[in-house]
C-alpha cells in the first residue's frame, strides 16, 4: 500500500513519518553515504519544513519500505535551491501543474518480489503511486533531479526521464534533473510493465471543517 500523507494528517501518521525519516537515514547516510541532515537516526532537511505530501510504502507487515517526497514548484524547491547548475542556465520550472519530487527511497528485504525486467516490484507501486498523486492534483508533469543509474530503471520501467540539460558529476555522483509525465496514459505503461491490477495509492479522508 502506499499511504498518502499530507499537511493536515502529519498528527495522524506521526509514527509512520518518524519511520520514514529512519529509512531515509538508512539509504541516504548509510547506504549511499550522502552529507545529508541528520537528527539521530533521522534524516530529514529544510524542504521538510515545507509542509510536502509525502508518499510511503508500506508492507503487509506493516513495515516502512519506502518513500517519496512532493513539493509544489511555485514553491522552494530542491531543484531551485540547491541543483541550479543541472538547470544549465534555464529557469527553474514553476507551474502549478507541476511539482517536484525528492528524496526517492527503497530499503526493501532480501527476496523481495521483482518484476520480468529485474525491476523490484515496490519500485513500480512507487511509481504508480506518484503519477496517481499527479493525477488527483490536474498535474502534467513532475520534476526531479536523479542519478544516471535511477534514469535507466525508470527508461525501463515505461515511465522515461526527459532532460531539461545534459547530466553532470555532482559529487560522486551524475546526476540529470527532468521531467516525469503525468498522465493516463503514463499510469497505464507503468502498471502494465509493473504488473499492477489497479490503484495503489490510499488517502485517508479529512474531515470538513466544523
């Protein structure tokens, strides 16, 4: 399943927010060894402050095995802010029918489920659940920075990058910013190639204000 969080049900999922930071701090510190904000065990930095929907896997058991941040890009964005030089001197997107994704992250266990492609199949409900997001949102597009190895899983995954400019070592990594389609019938190659029968994403409803 892969939980919608927004602004107004932050109290309600405090507990899955803080699992969620941890995985972070697993993929980001841990892992790949980024010089990212840490608290803790927590990872978290100044785009969380921002109050952006948040999209989080969670297993049958329960777990937290994934997640992704969303941001408006009328809004500060991590683009704007802090990868400018992959925009190689065009304008920051701001459109309020695009938005920004960060902070793409899978801690999953041995034997997790993969699909014909070699591609993990929580990878695909990522995926799947983002462009859904865009779609409830009237939204056309997503943008994003990423890294060579994450454009070719997504050129894979029927759901392909198109660069705003040519990538660049940042680091020790090559990262390309660029845009994400969102649409139907982007939805429908990515389910496809991921084998989803339907939706994934799950929204609690907020009640009106009395």
């Amino acid at each position: 399943m892969i939980q919608l969080i927004t602004a107004p049900c932050y109290d309600e999922f405090a507990d899955t927010l803080v699992r969620m930071h941890q995985l972070r701090y697993r993929v980001f510190r841990e892992r790949l060894g980024w010089e990212v904000c840490v608290s803790g065990d927590l990872e978290a930095d100044e785009f969380d402050s921002l109050n952006p929907a948040y999209l989080v896997l969670i297993a049958e058991n329960g777990s937290v095995q994934g997640s992704v941040r969303l941001l408006p890009s009328i809004g500060p964005t991590m683009l704007g802010a802090t990868f400018s030089a992959l925009l190689a001197g065009q304008s920051m997107p701001s459109s309020s029918s695009i938005w920004e994704s960060s902070r793409f992250a899978l801690d999953l266990p041995p034997g997790t489920p993969k699909s014909p492609n070699g591609i993990a199949c929580a990878t695909y409900k990522l995926f799947a659940g983002m462009i859904e997001f865009g779609l409830s949102r009237q939204l056309t597009d997503i943008v994003t920075v990423t890294d060579a190895r994450m454009e070719r899983i997504l050129r894979r995954a029927k759901w392909p990058l198109r660069r705003i400019a040519e990538p660049r070592q940042l680091g020790n990594t090559v990262a390309v910013a660029g845009y994400l389609e969102v649409s139907s019938e982007a939805l429908a190659r990515v389910r496809d190639a991921g084998d989803l029968p339907g939706p994934v994403l799950w929204a609690p409803v907020i009640p009106a204000a009395a």
